[in-house]
C-alpha cells in the first residue's frame, strides 16, 4: 500500500484546480497582478559580489521584481524582509506586485514583447511556453553555484517536470514546513455522539451513518458537495481514479473513468443519491450555496478541503457550542485498502524566472540560493531577527509584541505576514509556515498533524509531466472528445443514465482515445526519470 512520503497521485481536475490556493495554500503568482512593465533595469557597481550572507564588500545591485498579488496577503514594497534581504546579499529589490485580477494579461503583454522585468513571477507551463525564446536565465546553468537549491530538489525529485528541453529555466517555490491540508472527511462529531453512532472505518460503514442522521434529520441532505471537486480524492480513495490518475503502486497514469473500478464510485454516490443522503443540488452547487448548507446544519458531512471546517465550525458554535465539524480518518475501500489525499509538496506551480536581459546574473542566482538557504528562509519567513522574531532554543519564533500587534486583526496571520512581507504570498522560495502556526486555528494544526500521519495519506503532485508540443496539441484533441462523454458522470449518479449502460459508454471513452492519452502521460513521465 502506498505510503503518504514515497508516493504521489495526479488527476487531471487537481491539476487544472492547482493549486486551491487558499484552499491548499498555493497561488503565490497565479493570484497576480498590475503593475509598471517594462524592461529588464538591473543596476551593478563593478566589484564582484561577495558570497551570499556576507557582510564583507557586497555588490550592490537593484533589480526589479514584480509578481501577482493575491487578495488574501497585501504585498508591502518596504518591509523589514526587504531591508533584510539587501543587508544580507546586497541586492535591493524594488518590488512591483500587481492585483491577481490583472495579473494574467500583464504578464502575458511583457512576455509576448519580450520585456520583462529582472524577476518576475510565473506559472510553470508559461516557463515551459517561453523558455525557448531565450529570454530567461537556465537556472540550471548555475546550479553548480546554487547547494541549497540543488539540496531542495534532491529533496523533491517533482521539480524536475519543470525541466524543459533538459534545463531549468525557473526557480520553484519549495516548502520546508507547512500546515498540511487535503482533501480529507470532515463530519459532524456532535450528531456522531447525539445518536450514538461510531466513526465509520469504510465506505459502506459511512453510508450507513449517513443514512443514520438523514433518519434523525429528515429534511437535511447529510452530504453536500461544491460540485466535482471532491470526485477525485474519493474516486481514489475507493481505489479507482477520476480522469488521468497517477498511480503510486505502479508508478505510472491510467485514465481512471473508463476503468471497471470506477463503475463501484459511481454504483456508490447513485446509492447515497437515491437515498437522498448526497445533496441533489451536489453538481452545481457554489462555494457559497456549499458554505451556507454547512454552516447552518442543512448538511453533516464532507470530502474535500479541512480548512474551510474552521469558518463552519465559528459560524455553527454561535447557537450551539457543542456543533462541530472534526476530521476522521481515511476510510478502507472494498478491498480492505486506504488512500488519502494531501496537498502537493511545495507549490511547484508557481516560479520565479529571470530575465536574460538582467545585467548581473549571478548577484541574483546568489541571492535566490540564499533565500533557500537556511539563513534566507528564516529571513524570508520571519523577517529581521530582534525586530520581528527571535531565537528561542535555536528556532526562530515571532516576537510576542509582533503577535499581540496583529491579535485583533480580521485575519492576524495574513495582516502580519503582509506587514513583515514574508511567506509565500511574498517572496519566500523556501516555505515555512511557521509563523502562521504561532496565531492560526489549532483545529488546523491538529488536523495537519493526522493527515500527515494518517497512514492511507498520499502527496498529490503538484505537475503534470512536461509535455512536447505535438504531445500537447494530441492531449487538445483527445480531451476535446472525452470531456463531452465524461458530462455523463453526474447522470450516472442521479440515475437519468443507467449503470448497465456504464461498459458501453466507458468503450466510447476508450475510442476517443482514452488509451492514447495514458501513452503520452507515461511517455513525458519516463522522461523525468
């Protein structure tokens, strides 16, 4: 059985959602911006640069650095994380952040002319899109000069589907520690103990406490859903696979929707759907129509994001204290195995590239080695050490007197974390949640603590293999065909399509070339080996 370290799953859903940004903490870039474009306008003095971390005859070199801002963390362009950044490495950053609303077609402008600014924030396929051009530094050139770089993708082998056409054009955000998320079961624990039922250890144990409480609670639909978003995790949790699939027992994709495994997920939600135990408004629900049936006690039950447990729970304890959403473990499939799903290691969506018109190259491959370093990612996270954190027992801790600051904000850790210009909404590479450990939920912490031990858990990867042009345009037109068919899934559940009509429609999947597309996964994955 897979093991949550060693293995990794992708579905084709998880990788167009990734990352759920707020939900599972990535959109560092994605989320972005507007701001001034313009050419690359790098400043150097003549002398060599010092080592990185030196205080000793530094280059000084300003540079200009713009990416997305998301709207959960305000971007400052003058933090202590930016003084501490040029003490350090002597390189001053003259940051640009751009609202994540106009991000996209800003970015797109300056990549089309050519006319990017020192560093700029990216998604990996627009690396991929423009690496050819020549317009971005080979990050790979350098690693010689980069140990603590080469250290993080030792450490995360994934980083390598960011190669393209053999080098490493980008310069990924990586993660030291962070509140593990996923999309884990969240149920109501409360009515678990009103009706004395027990937690449910398999799929047909929790059909039955479904329908328990549906019992208890007549006009409540006990599970609810933001429309598909959870068919991925809970198709691989019933050991089948929802679209393209990684599988890390074999190590290779399969297209899970026309595999015979698949027809038992769907024979399941047909069940609790028929039985009015699934919402039946589950396909179109909103976030919002979703957020409102939980936090009111219209449902019970969830498979998706932990996070969102915590407003529900606020909202819930107003009239009654004893409410609360708790996660449970993954539960065992048919045939007695466990699989869960976590959020991806790091957010390998989001890069940082630097432009070849850049007039000091190696300044700035020094000071992104530094920032994944030990002393930058402390810098990066933290901020400056006796002003915003300091040691205790040799780690870093926010200062008391910074916490107490931002106690009674809205949200404390996302004001904070803006105000020191740290973490992943920053400009951290290298992440440590740490900080935001120190002020957040503690039902947060906890669960992130499980899921992490949970011993069905499996890290999603957050990339797909990189893929060649041609791979790319077959991968347009097969999709383009079985996306029509895959329209069915939510008729299969409701039951306006028959389940005998499954193996017919599952061979009209395969001619559309179902098979062809796991051929080309598995083709660009064997290259990243």
């Amino acid at each position: 059985m897979a093991k949550r370290k060693g293995f990794q799953l992708l579905t084709v859903s998880a990788l167009l959602a990734t990352l759920v940004s707020a939900c599972s903490g990535g959109g560092s870039n994605g989320a972005a911006s507007e701001s001034a474009g313009g050419a690359s306008g790098a400043e150097n003095a003549s002398a060599k640069p010092a080592a990185s971390g030196s205080a000793a005859t530094q280059q000084k070199v300003t540079v200009r650095w713009m990416r997305g801002e998301n709207p959960s963390q305000a971007i400052k362009t003058d933090t202590p994380v930016l003084r501490e950044i040029a003490k350090q490495t002597g390189v001053t950053i003259n940051l640009e952040p751009v609202p994540g609303s106009n991000y996209v077609d800003k970015k797109r402008a300056l990549l089309a002319t050519n006319n990017i600014p020192d560093i700029i924030g990216l998604e990996s396929k627009e690396v991929a899109e423009f690496a050819g051009t020549g317009m971005f530094v080979p990050i790979s050139d350098y690693l010689d000069q980069m140990p603590n770089l080469t250290k993080a993708i030792e450490e995360n082998p994934e980083i390598k589907k960011l190669y393209v056409d053999g080098k490493l054009y980008s310069l990924p955000i990586t993660e030291q520690f962070k509140i593990q998320g996923g999309k884990t079961l969240l149920i109501r624990t409360d009515i678990l103990k009103e009706l004395g039922l027990e937690t449910p250890k398999t799929f047909d144990e929790l059909h039955t406490v479904l329908a328990a409480m549906k019992k208890a609670y007549p006009e409540s639909y006990p599970w609810t859903a933001r429309g598909m978003s959870f068919m991925d995790a809970l198709s691989f949790g019933m050991g089948s696979g929802y679209g393209m699939t990684y599988d890390p027992d074999a190590d290779n994709y399969f297209y899970g929707t026309n595999k015979p495994a698949f027809k038992e997920v769907l024979a399941y939600l047909n069940k609790l759907y028929s039985e009015k135990l699934l919402d039946p408004d589950f396909a179109v629900n909103t976030k919002q129509n979703w957020d409102e049936k939980l936090s009111t006690g219209k449902s019970f039950f969830y498979y998706d994001n932990n996070q969102f447990a915590v407003n529900y729970n606020a909202t819930l304890q107003e009239t009654d204290p004893d409410a609360k959403f708790d996660r449970i473990p993954y539960l065992q499939d048919s045939k007695g195995q466990t699989r869960g799903w976590l959020y991806p290691k790091g957010w390998l969506v989001d890069n940082y590239a630097i432009s070849a018109k850049t007039k000091n190259p190696e300044a700035l491959i020094k000071m992104f080695d530094w920032m994944y370093g030990p002393e930058g990612t402390i810098v990066t996270n933290y901020g400056a050490e006796g002003e915003t954190y300091e040691l205790v027992d040799g780690k870093p801790q926010i200062k008391a007197d910074v916490l107490e600051k931002y106690k009674t904000a809205a949200d404390p850790a996302r004001v904070m974390m803006s105000e020191i210009g740290a973490g992943l909404l920053a400009l951290a590479v290298r992440v440590d949640e740490g900080p935001t450990k120190q002020v957040t939920h503690p039902d947060l912490v906890r669960w992130g603590e499980e899921l992490v031990a949970d011993p069905g858990a499996v890290i999603v990867p957050g990339l797909a293999p990189g893929f060649t042009s041609e791979e790319n345009d077959r991968i347009k037109e097969i999709t383009t065909k079985t996306s029509v068919l895959e329209q069915d899934v939510v008729k299969f559940i409701m039951g306006t399509k028959p389940l005998d009509q499954f193996d017919a429609w599952a061979g009209e999947l395969t001619k559309a070339g179902a098979d062809d597309l796991e051929k080309i996964y598995n083709d660009a994955y064997n290259r990243t080996k």
